[in-house]
C-alpha cells in the first residue's frame, strides 16, 4: 500500500535561504514526515501573493505550511527587489507584517495544516506581544532562521506529530462531549415526559371518577363535582409546578453580559475550528444562561453538520459580532461549512413537533431561548468558493 503524499508549502522572501532549506527538507523527508521524498511535495514562493494563489487553488491540500512573517506582498515588488538587489526591510509594527496578514488566508484555506512560522525576527521584542495572536491562529511552533537544521527538523517534526495527535484528541473530546450532551437531554426529556405523562393520565382518571358520580350517583354527587374538581385541579396544579421545578435552569436575572467574552469561552471549551477570533468588546443586558444554551446549540448543530461532510477535517467556522449603537441590539452571526440547511428545516424555522419533525431539536431549543431573550434566531444557507453551509444570525436586544 502506497504511502499518501505530503503536500509542503514554504513561504520565503530569500531566495537563497528558500533553496537551501529547501534541499534539506527534501533530504531529511523520511524522517521529518515519514515518507521518502518521492512521496513529498514541496512547493516554495516568495511573496504573499503567489502564497495565496497556491492556498486558494490547493483548499485544504497542505499538511505543513512554513510561513515567514516578513515576504513580498506582490510578485512584481519580489521580481523589483531582486533585480535591484536591495534586500526587504521591516517597517512598522509586527502586525502589519504580510505573514500576519497571510495567516488569515491560510486559516481560511488549509483550516488543519500544521503552520510553522519561521523568522529573522523571533526573538525580538517587537515581536513579544504576537505570541498570543499567533496562538489564536493554531501555529504550531515559531523558530528563528538561525536555529541549527538538526534543531530545526526536530521541531517540524514534533510540531506536525503535536498537530495530528491534537487534533485526533479534540475529536475524540468533542464527540464524547456531543455523546454526552445528547444522552442527558434525552434522558431528562424522557423523564420529564413520563412525569408528565403520568399526571395527565390520573388527571384523566379523576375527571372521569367525577363524571362516573355524576352519572350515576344522583343530587348528592351532584352538589360534590365542583368539590372534587377543584381538589383535582390543586393536585395536577401541585404537580406541574414539582415538574417545572425539575428541569434545569440557571439564573431567571437580567444580567450585564460580555458577548464576546462569553463567545470566546465557549470557543475554547468546545475546541471550535475557529481562528483568529478577535471579537469587539460588546456587553448587554440580558439573561446570560438562555444566551449560553442558545450559542452552545448552534455551535453543536454547526459541528454535527460539517462532520457529516465527505471531508470533515476541513472543518471551519466564521464567527461575526457586530453592535447597533442606535437600538443597542448585538448581532452575532455564526457561518459553517457544513453543507447548509436542508430545505425543510428552513420552512419550519420556527416550530418542532408533530408538525415540524424533521426540525433538530438544537435548532428548536435555539428559537425558544431567542425568544425568552426577546430576540431572534434566522437560519439561512451560504453558497462560495470556498464551499457551502449553514448561516445563523442571533438578534439579542439589551432589556436594560
């Protein structure tokens, strides 16, 4: 059985430092990936341009992206620079960087590759304060130029092992999380239903007993009905109100909520294939655990339905949150590519039951915790390039 190609692409402004690191790769290629060089792919280019033609043209192709911070941004400036010979200089901050720039791209296009930034300006103290930025990016490791080859393919090495072995563990979290998720509202909701279930069944029985004595029992029984069916109605209102009490619920307050912050959090528990999120800030008043329940299922449904897709390892999620300065509302649009929203789901976008049964229940719970918020859930599909998917944008007003 052939072994399955590796696929490299190594963004580099030096065309001198670009070939000889890469001849080293390709001769060390058993033992960085596993695989004799035949079986490796290695493209090289200099400037952010090419770079992006090739993730664009490649979606989800590359299993190492070795990524320098400071490139061309066009091919034209590298063919300029290298016909006049003038070497490329650092301008401005590290965040304006075309490397940095490009990582958006790369996250877009090559959601699982493993990305290595290698730069002249590792260890610099500009460069100090991108170390979480890099980290929300999902880059594997950041090495200077100057490190030793024999460092340097050890650490390509750990840091393409550390990226398989991750992401074969946050798979295996998130769907024992879904599994247990699923198995505890199925179980309180079959619970609840028997509870309910039975207390409509004595309630039946007792406005039957009644009806009985009335049949049958003459003037006395007569005058004792209106008794009787109020002891009912106390009774089945006492059991209701011990059932409602059953069923989980957080805070009932109104409280001030940082949609962002709350957003990130749950990006991090569930281990969303999301990057680079940088939300802004964005509090309002509103009930924080119905708002939680709400983006915890549509996170849930978008996951569900990018691993149905042929190739669920190009999993990738678009988080967008933006505020209405006017009527204070915040809006936080949620984009998968998950393959969309079958059509019967977004004709019964608002019901589930008998009358809607192809409706998730997730989605159903989405609604109704909208609703509470006063809000508004819209489901929507999405057609690009780059793939298709399920779009979902919550209104959330401010009940200040």
């Amino acid at each position: 059985m052939n072994e399955p190609d590796v696929e490299v692409l190594f963004v580099e402004d030096d065309q001198q430092y670009r070939k000889y690191t890469a001849e080293l790769i390709k001769d060390k290629s058993r033992s960085i990936f596993g695989v004799p060089v035949d079986r490796l792919k290695l493209c090289t280019v200099g400037n952010m341009e090419d770079a992006r033609d090739r993730l664009v043209a490649h979606p989800g192709g590359y299993g190492l992206i070795i990524l320098d911070l400071l490139i061309f941004r066009t091919r034209q400036e590298e063919e300029a620079h290298h016909r006049e010979g003038r070497p490329l200089h650092m301008t401005g901050a590290w965040e304006d960087l075309p490397g940095m720039h490009l990582l958006a791209d790369v996250r877009k296009w090559q959601p699982d590759a493993c990305v290595v930034v290698m730069t002249s300006y590792a260890y610099e103290n500009h460069l100090m304060n991108a170390v979480e930025t890099l980290r929300s990016w999902n880059v594997g490791d950041f090495l200077p130029k100057e490190i030793p080859w024999d460092d340097m393919q050890l650490r390509l090495r750990v840091a393409l092992q550390r990226a398989l072995e991750g992401r074969n563990n946050d798979e295996r979290l998130r769907k024992m999380r879904v599994l247990s998720r699923e198995h505890a509202r199925s179980r309180l909701g079959r619970v609840l239903w028997e509870d309910f279930s039975c207390l409509l069944s004595s309630l039946a029985t007792g406005m039957q007993n009644v009806a009985d004595d009335i049949e049958i029992g003459g003037g006395e029984q007569d005058e004792r009905a209106p008794e009787k069916l109020r002891d009912l109605a106390a009774s089945s209102r006492a059991g209701l109100s011990r059932l409602a009490a059953a069923i989980p619920q957080g805070s009932d307050s109104r409280e001030p909520v940082d949609v962002s912050k709350l957003i990130g959090d749950l990006r991090d528990a569930l281990e969303l294939p999301v990057y680079g999120l940088q939300l802004p800030a964005a509090e309002v008043t509103t009930y924080r655990d119905d708002l939680g329940v709400a983006l915890l299922e549509v996170f849930y449904n978008a996951l569900e339905a990018m691993d149905r897709q042929p190739e669920p390892k190009h999993r990738k999620l678009e988080i967008e949150l933006t505020s209405n300065s006017e009527n204070r509302n915040i809006t936080v649009r949620i984009r998968d590519n998950g393959g969309g929203f079958p059509d019967e789901v977004l004709a019964t976008a608002g019901g589930y039951g008998p009358e809607a049964p192809k409706k998730p229940l997730g989605l159903h719970i989405v609604h109704r915790m909208m609703e509470h918020l006063g809000g508004s859930a819209a489901l929507s599909n999405w057609s690009g390039e780059e793939g298709r998917g399920g779009e979902v944008v919550l209104t959330i007003p401010d009940l200040k």
